[in-house]
C-alpha cells in the first residue's frame, strides 16, 4: 500500500514538472510582414501608459495594413502616446508625447535614424525654411508651453518660445507661424524671421487644428470649455476663419451644445471643403454660411483624415486596448472598405 | 419627532433599527469594556483549555473550497516587506505588480483586484472608492495569519468575492505571557525597515502593540528596451515611506463571553515612477486610513452569538505636478454586524447575520458628496452527514443597495471524505460586485445606472492527503473550475473625450489548480516541498460593439499558465528556502496581438535563530531573483534585477508559567 502511495505521488511531481517544461513556452510570433511601401501613415497613440504606440501603413492600391513596421524594423516600440507624424524629405518624424522625445526614422523602411530628446510633452512638428523645424510642447498642464525651433541638420533645440497653455498644433504662412494654444483660448503668432511672438489673438475656447482653405484663409476649431462638476459653467466649441494677413478673426461659427468636443479639422485637397469630428463626421463648404446639423457620417471617430487627392475619408474608431479598425469612406460618405490598423490611432499623414 | 414616520419606505424603517441597535449594542459594549478594563487583576494560573476562541481555519474554512494558509511557519520562511511579496515567495496567488513597492493587487482565475475581497477579521478592506486593496500596504508584521481561497463564495463573504478571497485575522492569544520584539532590516535600493512588538496575555486579557516603519528610494537599474540602443537606466521617482500601528485588546469576560477591539493606522507615501515608455514621472500618491474595530463573542452549547462593528477611514491623495493633477479622496465606512449561530447538535448548524454598511466619500472627483448604504444579510447551513463523511454548506445571501434588491445570492458546497486519506469537495455559488464609488460616481464619467456585476460558478477538488508516519505528510489536490461573470463593468473612452463605465462585458473563466505538498523529518531536520501549478482560460464572451476582434480573446495581463516550487529545510535554528515561480506569457492587448513573455523568478533565503533563556535572537538574508531575469509583469513596468534583504530581530519572552502551563 504504502508503495503505491509513493509512486503516486512521485508520478504526480514529475508529470507537474515535466508540465512546466512544456508550457514554458511563449506563443508563436507572426512573422512581421514587409514594410510596405504604401503611401498613409497612421498614427496610433497607443495605450495611455502601456508605451505600445505605432505608426500603421496603409496601402490604398492593396488594402493591406502593416500595423507597426517601427517595431518590426526596430525591435522596440515608439514609446508612450504617439501623437503626430511630419514627413520631411525622406524621414519620418514621429512625434512621442508621454516619452518627451521625437523618433526620427526612414519614412519607408522605418530604420532608426535618431531621436530628439530634451523636449516636455511634445505634440506636432512642422518644417520650417532650411534646416530648421517647429514644434509643440506642453511641457506642463499648470504653466505655459512653449515652441522649440530645431536645427534639423544636429537634431537639437536652438531656442525655446513661450507661448500658450498647452500648445497644439502649427501652420507656417510665409514668415509667420500659427500655434494653437489649446489650454486657453488663443492662437500666438511667431514671427520666424526673429522667432519671437509677434501677436497672440483670441478664438474659441481650446482651439487644436488648423488647416488653411483655398483662398488663403485659415480654419480652426475650438472644442469648448468643459467644467464637468458645474456644467452651466461649460462653453460651447466653435469654428473660426482667421485672415492671416491682417491676423484677425473673419468669422465665427458657434457650436450650440456645451457637451460636445468638435475636433480634428481637415480640409479637402482643393482646400474648399472642411470635415471635423464631433460625434459623427460633418462637413461644410469653405463659403458656408452655418455648420452643418446633419453628419455626413453618422458614427463616433478618433482619427479623421482626407486623401488630398481622391477624397476620400478615412476614419478610424476609437480604442486603447486592441488594433482599431480604419474605416474609408468617399466623399458623399458612403463605406468602401475597412481594415485593422494600431492601437488608438488618431490621424493620417498622406504621402 | 417620533423613531419612526409615517409612511417611510420599508428601507428606511430598516436602517433606523439597524442603527438603534448598533447604538445600544456598542454603548453597553464600550462601557463593559471599560469596567473590565479598570477592574483587571493579575492572573498567575495559565489554562489553555477553556479558551472560547474558535479556531480561524474554523471560522474562515467554507466547506466546497479548497483554502491555503498563510501561516507562522510560512511568514518566517520569507521575511517580506509586504504581505504581496510573502504571499508570491510561498506560491498562494498571482499578484499583478507595476513595480518593486507600487501597486500590487491579487488576481484569482482571472479576475481583477476588484473580483478579490480581502477581508480583516471579517471586515471587507476593499475601498469603496475604486474597489480595490493594495496587498503591497499590508505588513506582514500586523497579520497573525492569512487564509488564501480561491472561488467565490459571494453568499458568506459579500461583494467582491468573485475569483476568490483573502482572509487576514490577528488571532488572540490568551495565557500567552509577555513578549516584547524589536526587529531591523535593510536592503538592496536603500531599504530600510524597523519594527516593534510588545504583548501581553494573561488568561483574560490579551494586549499587544505592533509598529512598523519603512523607506525605500526603490532606484534599482534596468536595461530600458523602450530606447534606442537599449541604454541601463536607474528607476526614478519611486520612493517609498510607510508608518503604522495596530493595537489589539481581547478580553474574556467570563468562561463564554469575548471582547475584541482593534485599531490599526497607517500613512503610505508613495511615488508613481515613470515607465520604460515615459521619459519621467513627477505623480506620488498617498494612502492614509484608520480602521478600528471591536466585536464580542457569546459562546454556549446551543448559540453562538457574535456582534461586531467596524470604522475604516481613509483618504487618498494624487499628485502629479506635470499633469496638473491634484485629487483629495476620503471615504468613511460603517459596518455592524450581528450574527446568531444555532448548533441543534453536534452535526447541525444554522447561522443567520445582518449586516449594514455605510459609506460616505468627499472627493473633487464626486462633488456630491455620495452616501451608500447596504444592508443585507444570510442565512446558512452546515450539516454533517454520513458517519461524519459528508459535510454539506448551503447559505444564502440578500442585500439591498441603492434602492435596489440585488439578486438572490445562493451558495452550496460539499464535501465528501470516501477514506481517511482521499476527500472530495465540490460547489456551486452565485457571485456579484457592487460598482464602486468610482464607477457610479466619478465626474466626468460616472455612470449612476449602473448594476452589480453578478456571475455563476462551479468547481470540483479532490485532496489525496496520506499519512505514512507521524512525521511525513503527503497532500495532492486538484481542483477545476468553471465561472462566467455577466454585466462587467468596462471603462470606454467617449466621443467626449473622457471615459464612461457600462455594464458590457461577459468573462468566462475556466482552468484546473494543482497543488502538491510534501513534508517529512529526517534526524531532526524538517523538510518540505511544495510544487503547484495553475491555468486559467478567462476569456472575453460578449464585448461592446466595434471591438469583435476581442472576442473569445484570453484577457489582458492574465496568465494561462503559472506554477512554482518551494523548498524549505529547517534544522536546529538554521532555516534555507528557496522558492522558483514561473509565470507564463501574459497578452498585452485584448485583441492577443501582443503579449508579454513569461518569466522564472527565484527567491532564496536562509535564517538561524539562537535561543538564551529569555531572550532569542535571529538573523536572515534573502536573496530575490537570484538568476537575474530581466522581466516585467505588466507591459513598460520594469522589475528589479538580483537584489538583498537582511535583517535582525530580538525577542524577548517571558511564558506565564507558574502551574499548568501547557507552553
């Protein structure tokens, strides 16, 4: 009897530890698949966090996704919260908030080539003439950002300029530079012949992108006041013309309803039509006299982009936790196709 | 203004009772107490025999599950700084770590912390702010012993347990004499921990008084994978202090009646460090809570009668400069108990308890200040059938919250000895999980409509425990389990730009746990091996709509397959553990796409303790993962390379023997 208990429990430990050594293992990595070659670039925030951020690439003529060539190429994820991508000459410039750098790589086989360090919760990159590039940084929710001008030939910060509370994003007009200051509700104007400010005007409340329209004027959307604790206090969003010349508003389209957070401005190849995202995705002419009250697409997005060229839309769901789905549209908002791209994917760049 | 209105809803009615005999109870209680107090007299003459305390294992055992102890002999095997590094070097439960001293919360088959109730004394330690209890804020100088039980028994032991259930007592030691202890330790990262004991027993009185105090700078190295070229870093912004107190006083009134009260305190500054992903991090975080309870027992031959209340306060501060981002949080809570137990003969039991908790928070994140108050309440049997070979536990539970009855909460277990060394157990229980203030509450986001999480779960064990001779011991058990919890509740980013709870998710949990003791002595020298192993499928049944690729997907973070193997020798005064865990690969996202590799981590350590009469001094180094695995647990949160921990305590003990001591 006794025996028999023994071999028991002899049996019993070494078929438990035979068990280890045959599910120690780690399950089968997809072999990751070529860079493709194709021409949108998605960028994928990531988890809050999680540091799992990418870059996808679409290929419009295939319809195939390669959802994190960084990594792939790399062997390391971007970093935590990608937020913009800036294609400058052949490189990459890939714009990492919550890991205060900016990676730099080759915008087709996304080979490491350097990063920018030394930033504070950096957010959008723009070139500017030369050697010489733009960008955002929060650097604090409590205190002022700032805009760095960067030498792009040594990737380092040759001056800082102070402006609004968070800063988002950039567009150079000529010599002057339109930052948005999304922590209040003003846009700084650098003049970039002497990187100083040279006029901060006032707009909507937390105005983010800014895109310039056909006839040289320019658009920004302001997502409104939100004070969630006393909700009469909230103020509505709302889309403003900015005549860039004399630096002054031309118009404003208030939205009605405090709770909505309209973002994501774009506008078409043509530069006379304007789509934004504020639950659903709407759109209006340049020369329109009001906002839209119907969506042309009537479901929520995160990332929002138009193809220059065809018009299409592209528009990716919003999620933290698993690959998104990319969902095109053309431009009277009719579905062509979806497919999977990276984790919290919030815009496109088109080559 | 009469007790009671005119045409007042039944739960109100309801509490006010509650409340009146909360009031009545705890005055005679507290002016009792302090009578006993002043009129103590010294006791000279030690009898063990009559002492009323019903063992924990008792008490905390639920018959259809399987429970694992945390011990004396195990928190003496390991000398951790936390009850979550004791807890993983003796292989009880996976604990879900963001770092050395940052959060660590237990997960059972696949459920969150939230699905874990650990209970102190019988008091559930869960916050009522976000539902959770950090087993990394636990001293295992304040917890007498721990009971580990994986599986739900919602019905006995409330909201919360879901996966499974931990159950801390500071078990009372009447007759016990005088003992007082000073004990130091440092360690690797600049840790350094001081504690203190000092109690009394004598046959009717039990003090005793424990203090700890704790700092680590945590700054340990890493090779950041997250960078370009892979640079070493040293971990920044992840200090650590800790204070606390617990103060115990038992007293036995008469031959059938104990007092109990405790008091326990403790301030917790910690700070959030960055992850491999973030360039710094300027977030620190502080834990602050008072809990203080007191009970007391009735004991005779037909009823057993138990009331019991408890205080817990407790506030949170979050910090991060960088973000702006400062929030105050306080949560105060209430419990009363009272519990009748029936013994109608030896084999048959019938236990009734009504509970009442109450809780309040104050928090800019909740500006109107919530208040909830839950009464509830069950009803249970225990019979013992069949020459005493067949145990059977049916218990059921109801519990009104916010207005709303939530469902009738059954349980019902078996268990079945065929011979003295093969025993089956088996159970079937219904589980929930009331949201927490966080969920119903939180501006913005908070969503007031939602319900309690409620699930069904089964499983079935065996136990092969042979005894060959008076010094070996064999123990094999095997358990498997099924378990689907409906109505989960998932944050989801809005359009708004913030993150909403809803009743969304279906999880479906499911795996064998296997566990393999073995003890025996050979000329004086004490040996014991044990090996376990676990895996569990928990996956996603129902998800919200637009994310279908997370269908059917193993939950993030959660290992399918773990498993470990202690080896403990004791000789004389000298003591060598060593204890090898491995964790296998854990998926990252919902969708399975990626995952974190698995990981081996060894943890050794070795102790000798040297008896003088009075007096008994020990020293031990532990050593922790010794084989230097680079690894994380969860995804950017780096984890320590080797690293030491060595410690001093002195004793000292002076037994109450004059006759009949029994020590």
């Amino acid at each position: 009897m006794k025996i028999k208990y023994l071999n028991f429990v002899k049996s019993a430990f070494i078929s438990v530890g035979l068990a280890f050594v045959f599910i120690a293992c780690d399950p089968k990595e997809d072999s990751p698949s070529p860079v493709a070659t194709g021409s949108v670039y998605v960028t994928c925030e990531g988890g809050f966090g999680a540091s799992n951020g990418s870059v996808s690439v679409y290929d419009p003529k295939t319809n195939k996704v390669n959802i994190d060539p960084f990594n792939a190429k790399n062997n390391r994820s971007l970093g935590d919260i990608v937020q913009s991508l800036t294609l400058i000459n052949d490189l990459a410039y890939i714009v990492v908030n919550n890991s205060n750098k900016v990676e730099i790589a080759d915008a087709s086989t996304f080979e490491s080539k350097g990063v920018i360090e030394g930033v504070k919760l950096p957010r959008y990159l723009v070139k500017g003439s030369g050697n010489t590039a733009y960008l955002t940084e929060w650097v604090s929710f409590a205190g002022n950002g700032r805009v760095d001008v960067i030498d792009l030939s040594t990737n380092t910060l040759t001056k800082t300029i102070e402006v609004g509370l968070l800063p988002e994003n950039l567009l150079l007009y000529g010599d002057k530079l339109f930052v948005s200051n999304s922590g209040d509700s003003t846009l700084t104007i650098i003049n970039t012949a002497t990187n100083v400010v040279s006029k901060t005007i006032k707009v909507g409340y937390s105005p983010t992108s800014i895109v310039k329209d056909a006839n040289d004027k320019l658009w920004v959307i302001c997502g409104g006041y939100k004070n969630y604790t006393n909700l009469s206090l909230s103020k509505p969003g709302a889309l403003v013309q900015i005549d860039p010349t004399t630096e002054s508003v031309i118009k404003t389209f208030s939205f009605t309803n405090a709770a909505d957070s309209p973002e994501k401005l774009n506008i078409n190849g043509s530069g006379n039509k304007l789509y934004y995202e504020n639950g659903g995705v709407y759109s209006l002419e340049v020369s329109a006299s009001s906002l839209p009250t119907q969506p042309l697409i009537a479901r929520s997005f995160y990332g929002l982009g138009i193809d220059p060229n065809s018009e299409t839309i592209y528009a990716a769901t919003m999620g933290f936790v698993s690959n998104q789905k990319l969902i095109r549209y053309n431009a009277s908002g009719v579905v062509l196709d979806s497919t999977e791209v990276g984790i919290g994917p919030n815009g496109f760049v088109f080559k | 203004m009469g007790l009671f209105e005119e045409n007042e809803p039944c739960y109100i009615v309801f509490k006010k009772i509650f409340d009146l005999v909360r009031f009545i109870f705890s005055g005679v209680f507290f002016c009792l107490l302090s009578t006993l107090a002043l009129g103590q007299k010294k006791d000279t003459v030690v009898t063990l025999s009559d002492v009323l305390i019903k063992g924990h294992k008792e008490t905390l055992h639920t018959t259809g599950l399987q429970s694992y102890m945390v011990d004396s002999a195990a928190l003496l095997r390991f000398h951790g700084n936390s009850l979550a590094d004791v807890m993983r070097q003796n292989n009880l439960i996976f604990i879900k770590s963001y770092g050395l001293g940052g959060l660590a919360t237990p997960a059972f088959r696949g459920s969150s912390a939230a699905h874990t109730a650990v209970l102190w004394n019988g008091f559930n330690l869960q916050s009522p702010m976000n539902g959770e209890m950090d087993l990394n804020l636990l001293p295992p100088e304040f917890v007498g012993e721990a009971h580990v039980q994986p599986g739900s028994n919602a019905a006995k032991w409330g909201s919360g347990s879901v996966g499974g259930s931990i159950h801390l007592a500071n078990p009372v030691k009447f007759g016990s004499g005088f003992k007082a202890g000073l004990a130091g330790r440092a360690g690797s990262f600049s840790t350094y921990r001081q504690s203190g004991e000092v109690a009394y027993g004598s046959r009717k009185v039990y003090l005793s008084l424990k203090a700890i105090n704790h700092s680590a700078l945590n700054d340990f190295t890493f090779k950041n994978t997250f960078e370009r070229n892979a640079p070493i870093q040293r971990q920044t912004n992840n200090e650590v202090k800790q204070q606390g107190a617990l103060a115990e006083a038992s007293f036995k009134i008469s031959r059938n009646q104990i007092a109990n009260v405790k008091y326990w305190f403790q301030d917790n500054y910690r700070e959030v460090p960055p992850t491999m992903g973030q360039a710094q991090s300027t977030a620190f975080q502080q834990d602050w809570f008072h809990r203080l309870m007191a009970d007391w027992q009735y004991r005779s031959k037909m009823v057993d009668f138990t009331m019991r209340s408890a205080y817990f306060d407790e506030r949170i501060i979050y910090d991060d400069r960088q973000y702006n981002l400062y929030t105050f949080s306080r949560a105060k809570s209430s419990v009363t108990e009272v519990e009748t137990e029936l013994k109608l003969n030896k084999n048959h039991f019938f236990t009734l308890r009504l509970n009442n908790t109450y809780s309040e928070a104050v928090s800019g994140s909740y500006p109107n200040q919530p208040k909830i108050w839950r009464a509830g309440g069950f009803l249970s049997y225990k019979g013992i059938w069949v020459k005493e070979k067949l145990i059977v536990n049916a218990t059921l539970r109801e519990e009104y919250v916010r207005e709303k009855w939530i469902p009738l909460i059954p349980y019902g277990g078996v268990e079945y000895k065929l011979f003295s060394w093969l025993s089956f157990n088996g159970a079937v229980s219904r589980s929930y999980r009331v949201p927490t203030f966080n969920d119903w509450f939180w501006i913005p986001g908070g969503n007031p409509n939602l319900v309690s999480e409620t699930g069904i779960s089964q499983e079935a064990g065996v136990k092969i425990a042979p005894v060959f001779k008076e010094k070996t011991a064999v123990m094999v058990s095997a358990t498997v389990f099924n378990s689907v919890i409906d109505n989960r509740i998932l944050w989801l980013p809005t359009s708004f730009g913030f993150y909403s709870p809803i009743n969304v998710e279906k999880v479906w949990a499911r795996g064998i746990e296997l566990r393999n003791n073995f003890s025996t002595e050979i000329n004086k020298t004490k040996i014991l091996i044990g090996i376990n192993y676990d895996a569990v499928w928990a996956t996603n049944e129902k998800v919200p709509k637009g994310n279908e690729n997370q269908l059917g997907k193993q939950l993030i973070f959660v290992p399918v397959h773990k498993g470990a193997a202690l080896f403990s020798v004791i000789y004389r005064g000298f003591s060598l553990s060593y204890n090898h865990a491995f964790t296998g690969y854990r998926y990252t996202t919902a969708d399975n796409l990626s995952f974190l590799p698995g990981f081996s981590v060894g943890d050794a350590e070795v102790s000798y303790q040297k008896k003088y009469k009075d007096f008994s001094a020990k020293i031990f180094i532990q050593a922790n993962n010794i084989w230097n695995e680079a690894y994380q647990v969860l995804p950017a949160r780096p984890m320590p390379q080797r690293h030491y921990l060595a410690g001093v305590a002195f004793q000292f003990y002076k037994p109450l023997t004059i006759k009949n001591n029994e020590n």
